[in-house]
C-alpha cells in the first residue's frame, strides 16, 4: 500500500512498485469483464488540475476515476480564472474548499506536485501527471507493467531486460521517471541521444549512455522512442530534423535488427517520420495501443492504493 501521495518513481520502494503493477494486473482482469465499473472509490472526488495540455493522460486517469466510480472534476488552466493570474495557492484552497481526495497535476514548472503536495494549503493525496522535464511516474509505472506484460509475465521483476530510451533525454519526464523505475526493477538502462540532448549529470545516473543507435539496437529487448519536444527548444540541439530522423530515428531498416520477441514503445504524442517511422509504429512489434490501454489499469491501481478503496471483488 503506497501513502500520502505519488510525486516521483523515486517514491516507491521495489516493493511497492511490484505490488502497484499486480494490482494494476488484478483490475485490468476485472475490467475486461462484461461490467467495467467497481464500486471502490464511490463518493471520492478526483481533480484533474492540468495547466498543461494533454488529452491523452487526462483522459487515461478520468477513465480510471470513473471505473472505480469516483466523481471527477476537470479543471482546465486555460479560460478559467488561472488564466487571469489566480496562484496555485488559491486553486488550491478552492479544491480543498470543493471536498477533493485526490487531485492530479500537470504543470509546466518542474516541482510544482512537490509544491502543492509539501504545503498545507490541501489535505487531499496529490498525483504528479507530469511537471516540467522532471518528471511522469504514472506513465513509468504503465510503461513497466506493458514491458512486463509482453517478456516478463512469469517473472518477479524485469532483471535480465535491456531497454533503450532513445531520444530527448533532456526535456524528458518520461525518461528520467523510467529510469529511476526500470533500474528500481532491475532492468538495464541505456540512453542513446545526441550529446545535445542529454541532461547534465546524466553519467551519475544508473545507465549506459551512446550516442549510437545502431551499435545498440540488436542487443536491446526493449526499445522506447521518445518524442522530440521541439516546443521546448529554444536553440537548435541538432543540425536538421531529416539529420535526426536518419541517425536517432527507429525507420525499417532498424526494426528489422531487432530482437525476435523484443517490443517497440513511445510514451505519445509520437512524431510520425521524426523519431519513428509509420511502419515502426504500426508494425507487429509496437505495443503502443496497449501502453495507452494499460494506462487506465495502471492509474486504477494508484488511485485505488492512495484513497484506500475497498477490497477488489468487482462491481455489485
């Protein structure tokens, strides 16, 4: 059982990871049943306070909320009164003042779940959907439970896995949150990016760092495309997107190296012919569909053990 609130991998213990994705296990099995809807979370009421955009990770833990028959609030930063100047500690003596018990934040400030979690301004369990470039635990979380799913459902953890997060290491949430979880599960890590693209500090992390794709991709069980955040670059970090594509993107060629039985993933959005190919998306390989399937069970599995529902015996 995992308390108080969801800011970072780095929160959960080994332990409490495995036992967030068995239980996240445990609902996608009820919830592909016939009735969708558990009765675990009734009378709790989840927020959505995303000051950033992101129709797929608000949707995924709505989705959630509702199957465990929460009410759920959506509360967009545009066209309300955060637009105008109103501070996080005003919204969030107004969601306290709304009766909320779990509120999930995206921001664009990295710490800003931290910030609202570590004051005294809401009571309710905070979940980080994601702030800034620091982190997205919830999305390592699913991600773990697919890599799971597809090589390791027999197995007690991910040792043995090897997997590759190409890409923008840099202003990415998703990579610094799968490497504090993957490590934690016993995978072995490795970045592959341009020098432009990696953060500072990034040889202190528990990884192995290349700046060649090529040289790494027949040995890896796992390969995950992260998206190029052109929106956050404000200086070029690499000659053209087409130089790009040709030396860090996954294309056909790639994919044909690849391992038999290894697995293609993208956290999403994905620039399709940037970092992957249309092919390399929609090829056998790819389990990006169920990655965002996946999601739902998975953020189930948080808000379930942070709101202490009920036991897990289905709907009635």
């Amino acid at each position: 059982m995992i308390t108080g609130h969801l800011l970072s991998a780095a929160d959960l213990t080994k332990d409490e990871a495995l036992n967030l994705l068995a239980t996240a296990k445990e609902l996608a099995a009820i919830t592909d049943g016939p009735n969708k809807k558990l009765p675990t979370l009734r009378g709790k009421t989840i927020v959505n306070l995303f000051f950033e955009d992101s129709t797929r990770t608000r949707i995924s833990f709505e989705t959630a909320a509702k199957r465990l028959s929460a009410d759920v609030i959506n509360f967009s930063a545009k066209g309300s009164s955060i637009s105008k100047g109103e501070s996080l500690k005003d919204t969030a003596q107004t969601l306290q003042a709304m009766g909320a018990d779990a509120v999930v934040i995206r921001h664009g400030s990295s710490g800003a779940a931290k910030r609202l979690a570590d004051t005294q301004w809401i009571q309710a369990a905070v979940i980080n959907a994601g702030d800034g470039t620091h982190e997205h635990p919830t999305q390592a979380l699913l991600d773990a439970f697919t890599i799971k799913q597809h090589l390791a459902e027999n197995k007690k953890d991910l040792s043995g896995l090897r997997v590759l997060i190409v890409g923008d290491i840099l202003h990415s949430r998703v990579a610094r949150s799968n490497v504090l979880l993957l490590t934690k599960l016993g995978a072995e890590v490795v970045l592959v990016a341009p020098p432009t693209l990696l953060p500072v500090g990034v040889n202190d992390w528990a990884v192995t760092v290349s700046y060649d794709l090529d040289s790494e991709i027949e040995k890896c069980d796992v390969v995950m495309m992260l998206r190029i955040q052109l929106e956050r670059m404000a200086d070029s970090f690499f000659p053209t997107e087409r130089e790009y594509s040709r030396r860090y993107g996954l294309n056909n060629s790639r994919l044909m190296k690849l391992k038999k039985n290894a697995i293609v993933m993208h956290p999403g959005p994905m620039n399709r012919g940037l970092e992957i190919s249309a092919d390399s998306a929609d090829d056998l390989k790819s389990v990006i569909v169920d990655q965002v399937k996946n999601g739902v069970s998975v953020r189930m599995a948080v808000l379930y053990e942070l709101l202490g529902g009920a036991a897990l015996v289905g709907s009635k």
